[in-house]
C-alpha cells in the first residue's frame, strides 16, 4: 500500500475518481508539479494525467500556473472539504425539493417504524436517541440495560432534562429532571413477572418502544413520529404520576386496591370501607 492510500480511499469515498484523488494527494505539500513530474511520483499513466490535472482545476481543487510548461498546485485541503461540503448540502436539498415534488400526496398518511428483533440493537439504538437528545427525554426502563443508564447521566450532564421510570432496586441520580423508582410491583408476582421493556422519548419526537414478553425475546419499534412519540410519553408520565400518589398515599391505595395496586384491573370491584366510616358508623 502506497503513501496516502487511506486518504485516496476516502476521497474517493467522498466522489472524487481514483485518479483524482491520487493526483490531488499527489500534489500537496509539493512545489508547483508539471503532469509529467505527478505522473511519475503517482503511477497515473500520463495520457491520463494532464485530463486529470485540467479536471480538478475545473472543480477548483487545483490551480494551473502561468508558463511552460504548465505547472500544478494543490488547493488547501481545509478550502476542499468546505467546497464538498457546501456542495453536498445543495446537492441534498435539491434531491429533497424533487423527491417532496415526486412523492406529492401519494405520501401523505403513510408513517414508517423500524422494527428491531435483538437486545443488542435495542439498547444501540436508545442509546442513540439518548445521546443525540437536545432538550427533555421520558424514559421508562425495566431491564438491565448499563449503556441505556450511562446514555441518561450523559443527557444529565449536557443540561437534558430527563424524566426517568425505572424499576431497579438503585437510585438513579439526576440533577436534571426525575428518577423515579416503580414500587407498586415491589413484592408482588404477576403471572407475566418476567416480562421486560424499555421505552424512550427523545425531544418529543424520537420514539422507541421495546418489549420481551419472555424476559428474553425483543421486538421494538423506533420511528422519529410524533404521533407515537406522545403516546410513549404519556404512557411514561402517567406511570410516574401513578408511582408518585403511591408513594405519598401507599397505605391507603393498597388498603382500597390490595397489594400491587392489582384490585384497580378488577371491573367495578366494591369499594372497601375507610377508617373514618368505620368510626363514623360506630359513633352514629
């Protein structure tokens, strides 16, 4: 492999042909060079390389110098890489304006979700939404899931508020927002007990959703959506709220509800009486 090999590659990779990507490597940190002189340093044949050489001073990546014969210079990569990349995002936005104008309303109404079947691209992808949050992410988590823990005190500590619902043992600590821990199911075992999700919100509009209903086997869904996004939240928000009037007024939800709360799924299950009817009827 030749000096420069790697970054022939990733020019390439970038859109220039291979033989302007060797002659332009070939032409920096050099002295003005004639075809001949970067043909022998390149191994560019040299029919091809004066084509090359007029080619890349077209699309301003090299300079032509006055007098014979005709030397070369190589344009400052750093005034390269803002002219690709200027170029590239109108190239984008163009194909974005035709693709928007093709689709025209054989689109409309149409979401598309990403479907994931594996615990490994669950926990890549909502470590991905987590890291690339900007403002606020609701996150509700029962697994063990340590890159999804680190991806939250990392939105922590950018200044992301996040609102957590998670049902280990630990406390989570957060100087941005709210950890709180699920104990309604504290000691309490469900026929389905071994089931696992997690569920991310990212900035209102990122969603993930996972679920193991055997604690092992994952399907999620992932969509930048905001219709799912709000679904996802309010799901996460309610839980918290619900865990938070559990924890203020847990004798008495688990006095009416039984423990776990399991009594609430019960339709029109009677009401127990409370302590202050109870006296009410004694004194009566």
């Amino acid at each position: 492999m030749t000096a420069g090999s790697d970054t022939v590659e990733r020019l390439v990779e970038l859109g220039f042909s291979l033989y302007d990507a060797r002659a332009y490597v070939g032409l920096l940190n050099q002295p003005p060079m004639t075809g001949y002189a970067l043909a022998n340093t390149t191994g560019i044949p040299q029919p091809k390389v004066y084509e090359t050489l007029r080619r890349l001073a077209r699309k301003g990546v090299a300079v032509a110098l006055p007098g014979e014969p005709v030397r070369f210079v190589a344009v400052p990569p750093g005034q390269v890489l803002e002219r690709l990349e200027s170029d590239f995002r109108r190239r984008l936005a163009n194909a974005e304006a035709g693709l928007m104008h093709e689709a025209g309303e054989a689109g409309a109404g149409v979401a598309v979700f990403e479907s994931l079947r594996s615990w490994p691209e669950v926990e890549r992808r909502a470590t991905a939404l987590l890291d690339g949050a900007i403002r606020h992410v609701y996150v509700s988590i029962n697994c063990d899931a340590g890159d999804v823990l680190g991806a939250i005190q990392r939105a922590d500590a950018r200044g992301v508020r996040s609102d957590v619902l998670h049902f280990g043992r630990e406390a989570l600590e957060l100087a941005n927002g709210r950890s709180v821990r699920h104990v309604t199911t504290d000691g309490v075992v469900y026929r389905h007990h071994q089931a696992r999700h997690l569920a991310v919100v990212a900035d209102g509009a990122k969603v993930l959703w996972s679920l193991a209903p055997d604690g092992s086997d994952w399907e999620a869904v992932v969509a930048d959506d905001g219709l799912l996004a709000a679904a996802v939240k309010g799901y996460v928000r309610h839980d918290i709220y619900v865990q938070q009037i559990s924890r203020d007024f847990g004798e008495l939800l688990e006095a009416r509800y039984g423990p776990g709360l399991g009594d609430l799924v019960v339709p029109n299950a009677p009401a127990a009486p409370s302590k202050r009817s109870k006296r009410d009827s004694a004194t009566a």
